[in-house]
C-alpha cells in the first residue's frame, strides 16, 4: 500500500490550510495523508539537510511512498525521492529550486550574513522568528542540477508567484521527461487553486503511481 507523505514549507507547519486541504482530498479517495512537522530541532536552525534527513528517516519503513511537497517542502521532497528508491511518484506545489537566491536581493543576503540571522514570519507560531543564516549554506548545496533520478514527477506553479518564480520549475522540467509542469493563474500560496482542480490532479498525477 501507497504512504502518502506531505511535507510543509518553510514557516509553515502540519497544519497549513493547504495540508489539510490535501488531506482532505486525500480521505475522499481512502487515502490517509502523514504531515510531519519539519521544525522540530528548532525552527531557527533549520536547514534542508536536516528536513531532507528526517523526512528519509520517517519513510524508511514504507516500502512505497509517494511525496507532497509545498514550497520548501518541494525542494526537500526532490532530493529524499533523490536518495530513497521507495519514493514512486513526487507532486510539487511551488517548489523553492534556486531557494534563497531566488527570494532575496543580493544586498538582503549579505545583511542577514553580517547579522548571522533573520526573522522570518512563521504562520504555525504566528509571530516572527530568527532563522541562522546557515540556513542560507546549507540550502546552496541543494542546487537542481544534482536531481537527477527518473522519479515520476508533477509540478504546480502560479504564473504569478511572488517568492520563487515560475522561471525556476519551467528551467527544471525543459531538461527532465519525467517531470510535467502544470501552470496556474495564481500566486505562491496558490490560494487561487480550487478544490476540484486539487483533487482532478492528485487523481491524474499521483493515484496510479
């Protein structure tokens, strides 16, 4: 039997609207959705490294697995499908290829470096809380370049995202048969996104991995 895993982004939580939107989607169809939370060790010394380690831990069990990722959690997603031969089938909302580059000005980077952190708004906790700029290390060691295992893959992007442009998931998806993108008239949270249209992809993309 399939494990369906959906893996949050980044100052976010297990339960974001969107997870449990999916999970929703998901019980309809008799599926049961795990979220695990991704800040655990601390949200201020979170790095991909370490969210793509207890992600690769918690599926290790499960000798299918099929992986949600939103964001972060997509790029996160990528690279465990990369490593873990028992991931069948990847969906990627919005995934963070290119991430943090591609949020900030090179000015901003340089600030938060010279600061050794920067607050970033997290939705679970609802304030703002420091994040180390190793962050930022760590996170360049993750480039798309490296993803390169044939994993059955379909990416959501909004034409309109304002944290990680569409350019990124257009640039990974020319050079990967494996991989089909899906543009929406919508923005990084893909608030714009429909019940239906969630569930017409999860049953296209990803029951039938």
């Amino acid at each position: 039997m399939v494990q369906w895993f959906y893996l949050h982004g980044l100052g976010s939580s297990p339960q974001s609207r969107k997870g449990q939107r999916i999970g929703d989607r998901l019980r309809e169809l008799g599926q049961v959705l795990h979220r695990p939370n991704l800040n655990l060790g601390g949200f201020s010394q979170l790095t991909v490294s370490r969210q793509i380690c207890q992600v690769s831990a918690l599926i290790s069990q499960h000798p299918r697995v099929v992986l949600i990722g939103s964001s972060l959690g997509g790029l996160t997603a990528a690279w465990v499908a990369q490593n873990c031969t028992n991931v069948e089938a990847l969906l990627l909302l919005a995934p963070a290829f290119g991430f943090p580059d591609c949020w900030l000005t090179p000015a901003q980077l340089q600030h938060w470096q010279e600061l050794g952190y920067r607050d970033v708004y997290h939705y679970g906790e609802g304030r703002s809380l420091p994040l180390d700029y190793h962050f930022v290390e760590d996170a360049r060691r993750y480039g798309s370049p490296g993803l390169t295992r044939p994993v059955p893959t379909t990416i959501i992007h909004g034409r309109d995202d304002e944290i990680i442009p569409i350019e990124a998931s257009r640039d990974y998806a020319q050079t990967r048969s494996w991989v089909r993108l899906i543009e929406v008239d919508s923005d990084h949270a893909l608030s714009d996104l429909s019940g239906g249209d969630l569930d017409g992809y999860l049953r296209q993309s990803l029951l039938n991995p």
